[in-house]
C-alpha cells in the first residue's frame, strides 16, 4: 500500500512515492520565493563547504529584510538554484529549508487545494480528520 501523509486542516493527502517521477515540479515553475532563516543559511554553507558570507552572495538574494534562495531562469521556468536538472533532485535535500521540509502542507493551500493539486502528482483529496502524520518531503 502507497504510503499517504495528512495533516489536520488540509482537504488533501501526500503520497511521497509520486517524488520519484515527478521532475521535481515544486523546485522550479513560476518565479517565488524560497525562504531561509539564519540557522538554515548556516546548514547549507556547512553541507557546501563554503561560510556563510560566500553562501549568502552567491547563492541568496534580499527581500524586504528576508533572505530567500536565488532561482535560476530558463526558457520554460525558473529552478531553484540548487536543484539538479540531470538528477531532479535538490542538491542540499538533507538540509534544505523548512519551507520545502513542510511542501505541500503550506498554509496558503489550506484554501487553495487545486493549486497544490495541479503542481503536485502526490497530492490527492481525501478527508481525513484528526489525522497527522509527518510533513512534506520537498525536492
């Protein structure tokens, strides 16, 4: 049986096993934001090998006081920086930010279902109330 990942307050369900085909499509699409704390930011510069002063100029960009990973722009979407199109995996996945930690369980989907829906090949409607378990796998 393919496993399936609730959380309460979400009309949805989250089967991780679809990540394997997908093509990583919540790593790339439309232009966004990808947004890390200074904890986050130190984890990556330490899993690349790199300070967090090099990290932060090569690979983040400023937002109204925010830090956010920098995306890359090709002729159909915009990746994240850090995720490989040869392999359709993210790079940094052992300590990428809590924001791709917690995909596709954001709040903006709590009202906006279809969205996810359409993104996401691992995202099926159910109705499972007072049912929790773990968060999103990201890419």
């Amino acid at each position: 049986m393919t496993e399936q990942v609730t959380k309460e307050g979400y009309d949805f369900c989250f089967e991780p096993a679809a990540c394997d085909g997908c093509g990583g499509r919540c790593c790339r699409g439309e232009p966004g934001h990808i947004w890390v704390s200074a904890a986050e930011i130190g984890r990556m510069a330490s899993h690349l090998r790199t300070n967090t002063v090099d990290f932060t100029a090569a690979c983040l960009r400023r937002i109204g006081g925010r830090m956010s990973i920098r995306e890359r722009r090709t002729a159909t979407d915009h990746p994240c920086l850090f995720f490989d199109e040869q392999t359709c995996r993210c790079a940094i996945y052992p300590v990428r930010p809590a924001q791709c930690r917690r995909f596709p369980f954001w709040n903006h989907f709590k009202t906006h279902p279809e969205e996810v829906m359409r993104e996401c090949p691992g995202v099926k409607p159910c109705r499972r109330e007072g049912m929790e378990r773990g968060g999103g796998t990201g890419r």
